[in-house]
C-alpha cells in the first residue's frame, strides 16, 4: 500500500519575470524553482477503492493530466471527512494540481483547508510548509504584502528599514516555524519567497539580506537562490538608475555620479549571481534552473546594453539557452522559454515586446524567432493550461502582426483570446490580446470592431489595474507602454469615430460619456502609478464624472470644467457642465490659412514650454501678452459663450501630460485686454472622482504654520535662504489666533510628527523650499538642520492620527519647485494632497520669490478667512490685486513689479477649490 507523499511536491518559486495578472511582460520565460519537499506523513486508504483513486490521480498528474487528477483526488478527500491527517495532505496535493491549470482561487482554498487540519493534527512543520506555500500562490498574485504576513508575520516599512536590522518573525511564522524545528529545506523555501516578496514591493535592501540568509542556510540549493539574488540586484540597478536620470534633472551632478555607480555596482553583482546560478545548475544537472539563469544573463546584457557582456559571450551564452531549450521536456519552462528567445532584443528598454514590432530582434535572421514561436504552440497544445495557450497564440498572433500578414495575426490572435477568456484568472493575457485584436482591425479599416476590441481591453484592463497598480511602484509595469497608450488608442479612436457621417445628438452624448471615463481612468491611473499605492483610490468616488456632474448633492454651482486630451497628432478640449451635454473641441488656430486649422500636439508642446519660459524668466518688466492670448484662442475662447451662459465662476482644469506645468491664470483674453484669472477663479484637479467640493465651517480653524529662514543643502543641491518667511509667518499667525509655529531648527519631521499626533490641526501652512522630482523619492519639503520631510513622511504623519486626519482641511505650500523635463514632476504637484488625505492643497509650478509669495499669501488667507468666499475665490482676489500692483496706492507697499505673471500665476489650488 502507498501513500500520498508519492506525490512529489512542487515548490514554485516564481522570479521577477514571471507571467502573472500582476506584471506586464517583461518576459516570458517563466521561472520556476523546484523543491522536492519529501514528508514523512503516512496515509493509510480506507477502502481499497480509496487507494486506487490516490494511485490513479498521482499518475495523472505526472501524465500532466491535472483536470483528472483533481476530479480523483476530490473524489478521495470526500470520503477523508473523519481524518485531519489524510485530509491535509490530499488538500497540499490538490493546490498544486490547482496551480498547473491556472486557478489559483482553488489552490488558496486547497492550502487554508491544510493549513487548518495539519493545525488540528498539531503536525507544525508541515503547517508552516504550507504557509509558505501559501505565501508563493499569493505572491504569484501580486499580493506581495500578504505573503510577508504568512512568511515572517510582520512587514517591514521600507522607509524605517535599517539595512542591519535584525527583524525578527513571529512565532506562528512559516520563516519561525522552520528554524525552530530546524528544517532546512523549509527555512530556504521561506526565506527564499520572502525575499522575493520585498523584492516584489521595492523593498530591495530587506529582498538581499533575507536571500542572503537562505543562501547561508545550505549549500544544496544556493544556485537556486544565486538567482534570486541576481534579481533582485539587477531592480535595485534599475532603481538606482531612475534615480539617477532624476537627479540629473535636478541638476544634482555629485548625486547623478554617486547613483550612476551604484547603479554599475548592482549590475555587476546581478551579473555574477547568474552565473554562479547557471555554474552550479549546471553542476547539479538541473536543466530548469540552468536555463533561467542563462536567460536572465542574456537579458541582463539586453537592457544594460552589453556593458557586462561582451559580444563573444553574448552568443555562446545565446547558444546554450538553445541548446538547453531544445533537451527540456514539454512543459510551462519550455513554452515561455520559446517564446522570451523569440522576442530577445539587443537593446530593450521598453516593458512589453507586443505593444510595438521589435526592430532589433536577436534571431530573426533564418525564420528562428518565428520556428519557436509555432513551436510555442505545438507544444502548448499537449498542456492543459489556457493561460499558456493563450500566451503562445497571442506571441504567434503578434509576430504575423508585425509582418502585416493581419488575416493570420487575427486568427492566431483569437484562439488566444478565447484560450485567455475560458480562465478568468488569465485576465492579464485577455486585454493583451482584445488589445492586439484592435490594432489588428484597425490596420483592416475595420473601425467599429476595432472600437469595441479597444473597449473590451479597456474594460478589463480597468478590473485588474488596481491590483496590478496598487503594488509598490517599483514593479509595476511601465504605464507609459501600457495602461496610457490603449486609453488613448481608445478614446482617440472613439473621437475619430464623431467625425465621420451624420451622428444624432444622443449617439454623441454618449460617445462623449464614454470617452471621458476613459481620460478620467488615465489620470487615476497615472496617479496611482506615480505614487506607487492605492493611497489616491481609497477615497475614490465610486459615481463616474458624468453622475457626478447630475448629482445635486454635490456643489458644482457657477463651476465649469475643462479636460484636455494629448493624442497623436493633435489635442482635444472637453467642456463639462454641470446638467449640460459634454462638449468637445479639437485645438485650432482660427488665425491659420488654409482648411486644416488643427494644431499638433508638437506644436502645442512648443508653445506651452516657450509660455512657461517667458513666465518663469521675468526678463522683461512688462509682460509680453502674445503667446497667452494665442493660447487662449486656441483653449478657452471656442467655448467662452457656452461657459458665459451658465454663469460659471470658477473653472477646473483637469490636465494632461505637457499641459499640467503651466498655469491656465496666465492666459490671456486679448479682447478683454484680461487674464483668465481676472474673470474666473481657476483650480485644477487629477480627476472629480477625488474631489469632495463643499464649504466647510471656518470659524474654529487651528492652524500649524512650518517655517524655514535658514539656507539648507539636500542631497547636494543647496536652498537658498528665505528672507520673508518671517514676516508671512507673523501675517499668517495675525490671521489664524489658534496656531502653533515650528520654525528653522524647531521644524524638523520628528517634531512637525509630534505636533500632529497632539493636535488636529484644520490648516498646515509651510513656508519652505519643496521640490517635487520625476519620482517620490525626490519629492519633499526642506526643514530645518539640513532635513528633509519627504511625501511618504508627510503622509504616514497625516494618516497616523487615529482618525484626525479628516480634519485637515488645506495644506499650502508656499515656495515650491516642480523639476523641469518630466511631466511626472506635476503629478507630485497635483497629487499632494490627495496623498496626505487632505481636501485640498495650494502650491507653486515654479520657485518664485518669497517677498512675493508672502504678499500675496497674506491676501488669501485673509480672503480664505471672509464668509461665502471660496479658496479658488480667495487666491483670484490676492492675484488680481498683484496684477494691479502698479494701480494701487502707495500705502498699500506692494512692489510695482509684482503685476508680472511670474509672481502671482505659478500659485494654484488643487483638489476641493470651495
């Protein structure tokens, strides 16, 4: 009689390149860590009928027939019902045949109901095995998070971390578990899944020590872990490099140099742990992990482009990665494998190979790329998995797209499609295809089925990004070569769409009202990626932004709305009004000859930036108005009678891309001979779905006013001092009775954290440099001692109020400087607030002046202060009077000069402007 530890145990250890509904297709080679955990539980059958379904399901599954080994083995677990031990083990084998077809859902309810008898048997050991497999199923899924809970029972917060902390895990930990019965096999199992775990969330320091200590723990699986190593310094190299092009465009050379080298260091070392990996797989004769570590080397010397390789190398290297494929057995590793050697680059630098046609592809000299692509899907067909059919047939679709051969392409395309849509876990393979299959009909003129192929991927792009977004920044995919182009595709594909033939008035509306909860996804989206956690999404409205402007408890009175859209080629405006139909617009240049009046998107580009030059310049005293009445012409005067009938007062903008460094104040009405701001109050915001506008009570408002006067030096960049911070803080304080000053050396993070833990405060008013980088990491606020506040403080101090936090009403930032060349510098702009949790914020596009900016600081919040005045109102008050700075009189002791757009235009409300 036998028993059911015949079965052997496969522990996936899944790398950084893996194919999940988490990660877009860096590659598609899956790699995969194999460990026989041998248990010594004995089952005895209770029938003989019981043993033979136990026999016949463990030859199904080495036959790779899983569907009938679950069905066996379910069979079997039903007439287990009295006995804990025989239960457990049946249920740990049933995950694994759940997790080779792709249904992770079962898998997870398999692994609890172990967990759960092997608890009742008091077999800890096991337990804590099952733990960790449990932890690898959820880091397969891009919940990282929970597997550490399993793992160690406690996460460690990256920005506390200490890189020789000793972190202790809790008891009922699978990483305790293990070292307390000393199980080898299981510590390594453990630690190795928590180490790619912190890798997974960006947390590459905690990732290296705990791969580290499973290395230490024996050297029978090291070449295992050697690559796990290699990766996770091949993302911190990639990390440090990110850092360091954003330190360049700080103008911080001693710290571009200092990263840049890091950034070599890593590579290097990730380098070598490949190919200890692959020295010592190969020693052992393990052809799986032999192959991962030969293609994490190619790809390696793909995206470092060949600086740790050189060509000689690169080939052999090449041609052992074939020969090793070809001897593998039919399997997933043979499948991805195929299909990540089809599609090598020599230089590839952007995420997904099946959102553009390669150039560069490694072999695609005598059909090679394409023999193992239909070999991709010969060999798929003997492996029952729909995700690994769908992965093949879609990489096949793919190439035949890139040949223009659309009616194969379409076929292969489809089969992927319906092999991904008969798994619903296989979502990240379905808009990828619906994705490829509009491209496909569009190249076919077949514009309306492209339209509804775009919508498919659209839609279920949107059910799985908050999971795929809601992952530590650092590994999520590349939302410039994902998530923004398909929304655009779609929503420029449904603007095109308006234009051709007659379309009645209802047809219209809706089109519209499809196309902005498009845009309106993208700017979340692209918040959310910025940010790198669903911190911007947990407050989300859950009405879209056409229910939003219906909704009449909601205050949008007097308030008109102004979306822009960067597509390619041109650039739409869309007017929304409270109750009215959508109205959208092209750019134009009324004043061009000819028919074609549409401005490019190149154009525009020009013409914000040459905008902006002349407002941050101040060359000239007197202000040139040319460029912000063009551009006035071409954004705001098509719609001006519409926004005049409805008695708009203030005007949102919802930005896109280049549009969101310069402000919409500065535009110029030439007929009017006015600024914008001197006929609306102007605010700016993400997305309605992340506003809350309603008057608030201001007559009990504590207020917590953060100063720095002193010069300070940040990461080798020097901060000017500022002079006129004590007089805006005395002004600020006159206005605000209830506050508490922290200035220079008393405004540090430990102390601004104290104050907040003490008190609710309704207003944070910070007169201090803040700069906000192309990443988070260089985005924060200067303090005293040479400190810095940096947003994920700011942020952690403002939602550690056990509730408090809702009582924070404006956070102002009164000396900013958003870094120039990256519009993802002003996505840290016009997401601060709604990162800190609080309603609304005002703040700078460029460093302007403290004299300046106290002046017109003091206006505001003396406005702010009025009854029935809103804070878009307020600072269009404190701007209109510094535009008529030269008109007023002399006791009023403000600087002529300051009538100039450079001083007063940069400051901008964002979030609730009420």
């Amino acid at each position: 009689m036998k028993n059911l530890c015949q079965i052997i145990i496969y522990f996936c250890i899944q790398q950084h390149k893996k194919l999940n509904r988490h990660q877009v297709i860096k590659s598609l080679f899956l790699l995969t860590l194999v460990i026989c955990l041998l248990f010594g539980q004995v089952v005895t059958a209770k029938t003989p009928n019981t043993n033979a379904l136990v026999e016949q399901g463990i030859t199904d599954y080495n036959g790779g027939n899983f569907a009938n080994a679950i069905a066996r083995w379910q069979e079997v677990l039903n007439q287990y019902k009295n006995n804990p031990s025989a239960r457990a083990v049946v249920n740990e084998n049933l995950a694994r045949a759940y997790q080779q077809i792709g249904d992770n859902k079962q898998a997870i309810a398999s692994l609890e109901a172990a967990i759960r008898d092997y608890g009742v048997v008091e077999n800890i050991q096991q337990l804590g095995r099952m733990k960790s497999e449990l932890a690898q199923v959820y880091s397969n899924l891009g919940q990282p998070r929970k597997a550490i809970a399993l793992l160690c029972g406690q996460l460690i917060d990256k920005s506390k971390y200490q890189v020789n902390q000793n972190i202790e895990c809790t008891p009922d930990s699978a990483a305790q578990i293990a070292t307390k019965y000393n199980d080898q096999r299981g510590r390594v199992a453990a630690l190795g899944i928590l180490g790619e775990a912190y890798r997974l969330i960006g947390s590459y320091d905690q990732a290296i020590k705990y791969l580290d200590a499973a290395r230490q723990v024996t050297p029978e699986y090291q070449f295992l872990v050697f690559n796990s190593l290699g990766n996770a310094y091949k993302s911190r190299g990639q990390l440090r490099e990110l850092q360091a092009d954003s330190a360049m465009k700080a103008g911080i050379s001693s710290k571009e140099q200092e990263l840049t080298q890091k950034s070599l260091d890593d590579y290097q070392k990730a380098y070598q742990y490949f190919q200890d990996s692959i020295k010592f797989a190969r020693n052992q004769k393990q052809a799986v992990a032999e192959m991962r570590g030969l293609l994490n080397l190619i790809q390696l010397a793909s995206q470092t482009s060949g600086q740790f390789i050189h060509e000689e190398e690169f080939s052999k290297t090449l041609a052992d990665a074939l020969n090793v494929l070809q001897d593998l057995p039919d399997s997933a590793t043979k499948v991805y494998g195929q299909i990540d050697l089809a599609y090598l680059q020599r230089h590839a630098k952007v995420t997904s190979p099946f959102i553009y046609c390669p150039t560069d592809l490694v072999l695609s000299g005598n059909n090679t790329a394409l023999n193992l692509l239909e070999n991709s899907v010969l060999t798929s067909k003997k492996i029952p998995d729909n995700r690994l059919s769908s992965y093949a047939n879609g990489a096949l679709g793919h190439f035949w797209e890139c040949q223009k051969d659309y009616e194969k392409a379409l076929k292969y395309t489809r089969t992927a499609i319906i092999a991904a849509d008969s798994n619903l876990s296989a979502k990240d393979s379905l808009y990828l295809w619906e994705w490829q299959a509009g491209r496909i009909l569009d190249a076919q003129k077949r514009k309306q089925e492209a339209i509804a192929s775009y919508q498919r991927a659209f839609d279920t792009l949107e059910d799985i990004r908050q999971d795929i977004l809601t992952a530590e920044r650092d590994v999520q995919f590349d939302l410039r070569d994902v998530v923004r182009p398909l929304y655009r595709t779609l929503a420029q594909s449904r603007l095109e769409l308006l234009g051709v033939g007659a379309i009645t008035d209802e047809r219209r509306a809706k089109e519209l009202s499809k196309i902005v909860n498009t845009i309106d996804a993208l700017r979340l989206a692209e918040l959310q990626n910025y940010f790198g956690n669903d911190c911007i999404l947990s407050g989300l409205n859950p009405k879209l932004v056409g229910e939003l402007l219906e909704d009449h408890s909601v205050t949008f009175q007097n308030t008109g709305f102004l979306s822009s859209i960067i597509l390619d080629g041109k650039t739409g405006i869309l007017l929304q009004l409270p109750n009215q139909a959508t109205k959208f617009k092209w750019i134009e240049d009324p004043y061009q000859p000819g028919a074609n009046k549409i401005v490019s998107s190149e154009t525009l580009e020009k013409k914000i930036a040459e905008f902006r030059k002349g407002l941050v310049s101040k060359a000239e005293i007197n202000y040139d108005t040319t460029i912000a009445a063009e551009l006035y012409d071409w954004i705001i005067r098509p719609f001006a009678e519409d926004i005049k009938s409805q008695k708009v007062k203030t005007l949102v903008f919802i930005q896109d891309g280049f549009l969101r460094s310069v402000p919409m104040a500065a535009l110029y009405d030439s007929q009017q001979q006015k600024y914008l701001i001197e006929t609306y109050a102007v605010a700016t915001t993400p997305s309605l779905r992340v506003t809350n506008p309603k008057l608030r009570d201001r007559s009990t408002q504590k207020a917590l006013i953060l100063g720095l006067t002193q010069a300070a030096t940040i990461d080798g960049k020097t901060f000017d001092r500022l002079l006129a911070v004590p007089s805006e803080v005395s002004a600020v304080a006159s206005i605000f009775p209830d506050r508490t000053p922290l200035i220079d050396d008393n405004f540090i993070p430990e102390s601004f954290q104290q104050k907040l833990e003490k008190t609710p405060y309704s207003i944070i008013h910070i007169a201090s440099h803040a700069q906000f980088g192309i990443i988070p990491e260089d985005t924060f606020i200067v303090t005293g001692k040479n400190q810095k506040l940096t947003i994920s403080q700011l942020e952690t101090s403002l939602r550690n109020l056990n509730n408090k936090s809702h009582s924070v009403e404006l956070l102002t930032l009164s000396a900013c400087e958003t870094a120039l060349g990256d519009d993802r510098a002003t996505l840290g702009l016009a997401g601060v607030a709604l990162q800190v949790g609080v309603k609304s914020a005002i703040a700078s596009l460029w460093s302007v002046t403290d004299e300046s900016t106290s002046e017109m600081v003091k206006t505001l919040y003396t406005n702010y202060r009025q009854a029935g005045m809103s804070i878009a109102e307020a600072l269009q008050t404190a701007q209109i009077r510094m535009i008529n700075a030269k008109k007023l009189p002399s006791s009023e002791n403000i600087n002529p000069l300051y009538d100039h757009p450079a001083y007063w235009a940069p400051m901008i409300v964002i979030g609730n402007w009420l």
